[in-house]
C-alpha cells in the first residue's frame, strides 16, 4: 500500500514511446525517465460536476455517486487536451491531417435499402453524416459502441440545438482505459458494458460501467429531458424505468479511497480486436481472424508494436508517407520497408528490427517492387477467382450483444479486391458498393463531379416513403438487401421527387439509377456512384505463403485471380445483381498485355530447353573449333621446332 497522497503514474502512449515525439509538457506522467517497467497507478477517482470542471472526489460511502470522469481522474498526470488530437479521437477537427483512407463508418438499413459510407474526414467518396440527417448525438449513439470516445462524442455538446441532451446524457469523454486497461475486467461489448451504455444514450457513465470498478443501470431515455443528474434529490425512481445509475464496487478502494487500475503502455491485442477484428463471410474455420493470425502477431509481436505514437496519439499507421514533420521522422522505420530493409542511408543498419526477416526476393525482377506494395503478396486472404465478403468490427459490431453473425448481413465489404493506391501501386482493398436515395446538384461548383453533385437525401424524409412501398417482408431474417424491382425503385423516385421538389435518383451497384422523361428507370455511369476502396494491410502472411512462392503463374496465369478474378457488383436490384467486373477494371492494367504476357510462361519450358540445347550445341562448335585451332597451333609450333 502507498502513502497517502501518493499516485504513481505512466505515460499512457501505446508502444514504447520515442522521447523525441513527446514535446515538453507540464505533466510528469507524459514525460517518461527511461524505465520499461510498469509503473503502478493507484489513484483518486473525480467525477465531472454540472459546470464540466472536476468535482468532489469519488468515494465508496457516497450515497448517490457520479461516474467519474477519464479526463479528470487523468489529468493529473496526462494532457488530456494534447491526448485527444490524436488520431482516433480528432475525426471532427476540421484543422487534422485526415490521412490515407481508412474504413469508414457504414451506415446501413435494409428497410430504406440503404448502405452509405459515412466520415467526419474529408476523404473522397464518403458523406457527412448531417448530410444523412443524422446529428452528431445520434451518430456517436449508432456507431459508438466501437468508438474510444471523443471526436463527435465531445463535439456534438457543442451544438446549442444538443444542449438538453448533453445534460442530460453527458459527453463521451476519450476513454483511456478502453486500450490500456490490462486487467480481465474492462468490458466493452457485454450486456450493460461500454457499448450497451453507448447505445442507451448513457454518454457519461460509458466509461465507468466499463472499467471494472462499478455497475451501471438504467437509462436516460427513461428520464424526462427535464432530468438533472447531478441534483443531490433527484426525485423518486421508477424501478421498472430507472435513470443511469452507478454503483462502486467498495472492494476496489483502499483505505486511502484510491483504486488500482492496471494500466498499461504495451495495449494487449485483445483491445486493438474489439474494434480491428476481420473474419471472413462463409469461411468454415472456426472464429479464427481470417485464416490464420497475423504472422507478426503469430510470431509474437503486438499491434502496438508497429503502430506507435507518443502522447500525442498521432498513431503510426504504417505505411510511407504518413508525417511530414521532423518530429515523427522515426514513423518512416515502422512500414513494411522499414523494419525488414532498413535505411540504407543510416549511418547505422537499421535492417531487421524486431527481429523482422530481411528479405533477398531472389528471382523476383525488380519492376515487382515498383509496381506492387508489399502486401500485395502478402496480405490477406489467398485470392480466389472470385472476391468474397468479409465482416469488421466496425461495420458489423463484432464483439457486441447485437453483433451480425449472419454472413450476408449488411453492409456487404468486398475483400480482396486489388487496386491502385495514391503512389500508384497495386494493393489489396477491402470495397463497398454504396446504395442510396439522392439528388443532383448542378448548381455546386465542382471540378471533379461535372455531371453534378450527388447529395444523399436525408433518413427521415426516406423512411416514412420506404415504409410504404418497400414492405418488412420483404427484408430477410439475415437483414441482407430487399429485392428491389425497377417497379418499386421506380414508384420510389416518384414519390422522393414530388418530396423534395428535385429529381431523385438512387444509387447502387456502381450506377446511378433515375427516371427518364417518359417515366422509364434508366441507369447512368457517374463517379458519385463508384464504389468506396480503403487498402487492407493485415493479416500479413509469411514468405513460403506469399504470392509467387511457388511460380510465377501464381500472377502471370491467363487465369490467375490476381489479374482476373471477378469483383461481385454488390446491389438490391434484381435486375442487376449477378454481375461482376474483372480485377484489372481497379488495377487500371492493359488487359490484352497481361494476356499475351501471360501466354509466354506456356512456352517458356520449351524456350529453357531449346535454349538449353542451343547452349549445348554451341558450346560444342566451340569446342570443336578450339580443338582444331590447338592443333594448328602445336602443329606450327613443331614445325619451326624442326627447323
């Protein structure tokens, strides 16, 4: 047991963090001495009082106890102020550097035959959820089961419109203890745990219900907006409609009223899976991620080991490029490159950290390199002639009481699929085909969309239409797509039209689909129907499973998957579902070259033995030739010795 007033702290950054990434700041927990040893955090617990400053300290004996608070019980050591720039929690900070594309969050609806790609980020070919109709507090309680808290969590509250509901349900605060908590205790996705808290609108108590430390019940949609959780009286409770309401496990303080959390800088896997999890749809190997697990994390490796930050959790994502700044110059040695080649500048070798492979790829021609990313042949899933589904975390709240187990549950992620990254080489992706009800805009100036802009019309002017013409029956148990008819995508237009005073049309399948002059569905090519890719790094597998391994037709095979696998076009038409389009339509290759390139490994056993042959037969006219040349030579040479 400590003495009193005593609180040991630790930097809170995942991975070892580099001292040359943390800037000087006030607080002793973020700035680390050196030690790899774990520091021991046994600290007071402070709630957040009506003002949003930190309250009264949190003590068992309390009759009506408050969640405590992550930023006030932290920042007594940490920046919070800094932690929550970072890159899982900064996706509303119009001033962040959105970075490479990533998965965005997946809007879906069977019923409206609805799935949209959704972002705070300003990637291409994702929507703003406003756009959607869906304000912040509905978004952070749809998707925020899976979220660290922050972003949104804290931004909607500072919508004046959301004034009543962040008093009464509270701000999702960036919840540290959802990656670094260690203990067994940390519930995220159990009945009454984080994400249960989150859906129910329990904002404030999320955190706390998931920590270990206490219970939570109840909701705040069983209170009237009136609801005031701080008040010392707060009325009488209906048992049967309880408001949140929190209990401390007395056993978890000490006599110092101090409870120990086991925090951790090193985040077990087990944290990064709940919202990083892939399995894929209609695979018979048990709940294994993928196929088998990640060769670096088979090999013993955690996730925080590569994907570093420091306290400012910008998180090292991997791959080149990602910061400019000369404060994160370190980032460049955690890619693919970095960690199996090195730098072959540095004045040290920096070749096979962490004890990575450094690999010869002897016989590979080095135009490979220039056109393929490393995990070209080394990640995911053996291609198959035909790209099948896979099911994430965060699209399918894997790891939850509501997750989809079904495999053709929406939304539908096709993966792999392989394609052009921004440097222009070959990755896999994973890939959705959205689908949604919207309109044209012509009047928004744009360079890149100059048949119009397509702008989503808003849920709640889709629903009550949908209701109508698209009934529940027609939705499978699976909550896969309804089967729509150009008949009822027809009567839908119609209706959304007459709505919103504009030409409706609906996208899906790669197509935006309206209504002609003479009242015929007719479907149109435009880019704000093109399907959404983000490139899929893990699971990484090993060299003797790499493609190319065995032959060079692994790729190079007139039927090779690689060049000429079917990409499923994903869409609740009947009229076109059944369709596919070849890999090479997203790999933006000259398909006729890669045929007759491909030809040429057909003949290429013949060419090594006539080569061979040839090589054979010359060798022996040379031979001959030396023969009789070194005979003229001693001949001569006997000659003039007679002489």
């Amino acid at each position: 047991m400590q003495p009193s007033g005593m609180v040991r702290t630790t930097c809170l950054a995942a991975g070892v963090v580099l001292a040359s990434s943390i800037p000087a700041l006030a607080q002793d927990g973020d700035q680390p001495d050196g030690s790899l040893a774990r520091y021991v955090h046994r600290i007071p617990l402070y709630p957040e009082d009506k003002d949003g400053d930190k309250g009264l300290r949190i003590t068992p004996d309390q009759a009506r106890p408050l969640p405590f608070s992550v930023r006030w019980s932290c920042s007594n050591c940490h920046d919070y102020d800094t932690v929550r720039q970072g890159f899982h929690f900064n996706s509303t900070d119009p001033n962040a550097q959105p970075g490479r594309q990533a998965q965005p969050w997946i809007y879906v609806d069977p019923r409206l035959a609805v799935q949209v790609p959704l972002s705070y980020r300003p990637w291409p070919g994702v929507y703003r959820p406003e756009q959607l109709g869906i304000s912040r507090f509905d978004f952070v309680r749809h998707f925020g089961r899976q979220m660290p808290g922050g972003g949104p969590g804290e931004a909607y509250a500072d919508d004046p419109n959301a004034a009543g509901q962040t008093r009464v349900s509270g701000r999702l605060e960036v919840n540290c203890l959802a990656c670094h908590n260690a203990g067994p205790g940390q519930d995220q996705g159990c009945p009454f745990g984080y994400a249960d808290q989150v859906r129910e609108g329990n904002l404030h108590w999320a955190a706390t219900a998931s920590s270990g430390l206490a219970s939570v019940r109840g909701s705040v949609r069983n209170v009237p907006a009136s609801y005031d959780p701080y008040a010392a009286v707060r009325g009488s409770i209906d048992p049967n409609a309880p408001p949140p309401t929190t209990w401390y496990q007395r056993t978890a303080f000490d006599d110092n009223n101090d409870v120990f959390l086991d925090l951790t800088r090193y985040v077990p896997n087990e944290r990064c899976y709940y919202c990083h999890s892939n399995v894929l749809a209609g695979r018979t190997d048990g709940d294994k991620v993928l196929a088998d697990e990640d060769i670096h994390v088979a090999s013993g490796l955690r996730c925080v080991d590569c994907h570093r930050h420091g306290i400012d959790h910008l998180i090292v994502r991997g791959y080149p490029g990602q910061f400019k700044d000369p404060n994160h110059a370190w980032a460049s040695g955690l890619t693919c490159e970095g960690c199996h080649l090195g730098d072959p500048l540095a004045a040290e070798p920096t070749a096979g950290r962490l004890r990575a492979p450094v690999p010869s790829h002897k016989g590979i021609p080095l135009i490979h390199f220039e056109k393929l990313a490393c995990t070209a042949c080394h990640s995911g899933p053996w291609p198959s002639s035909r790209a099948g589904l896979v099911k994430t975390s965060r699209a399918h709240a894997l790891g939850t009481t509501y997750a989809e187990k079904a495999d053709q549950a929406l939304p539908h992620i096709v993966f792999p699929v392989f394609a052009r990254l921004e440097n222009g080489k070959i990755a896999p992706h994973k890939m959705i085909w959205p689908a949604f009800w919207a309109t044209i805009q012509h009047s928004v100036p744009s360079t890149q969309h100059s048949e119009g802009l397509v702008m989503p019309v808003p849920l709640t002017v889709v629903e009550p239409i949908a209701k109508k013409l698209i009934r529940r029956g027609l939705v499978p148990k699976t909550n896969d797509w309804p089967p729509l008819t150009d008949e009822i995508v027809g009567q839908m237009l119609t209706a959304l039209t007459k709505q919103v005073g504009a030409q409706a049309v609906y996208v899906c399948g790669g197509r935006m689909h309206c209504l002609d002059q003479d009242g015929r569905l007719v479907a149109k090519d435009h880019p704000g129907a093109a399907p959404l890719l983000w490139p899929a790094a893990h699971e990484v597998r090993p060299a003797h499973q790499a493609l190319g391994v065995r032959r060079c037709q692994d790729c190079h095979d007139n039927g090779s998957p690689f060049f000429f696998g079917a990409v499923p076009v994903d869409t609740p038409m009947v009229s076109g579902q059944g369709q596919h389009r070849p890999m090479s339509d997203f790999e933006g290759i000259d398909v006729g070259f890669v045929k007759v390139f491909g030809w040429s490994f057909a003949f290429r056993p013949w060419l090594k033995v006539i080569g061979l042959v040839s090589c054979g037969v010359l060798a022996l006219v040379i031979m001959a030739f030396a023969g009789r040349a070194l005979a003229r030579i001693s001949r001569a040479f006997s000659e003039r010795d007679a002489d």
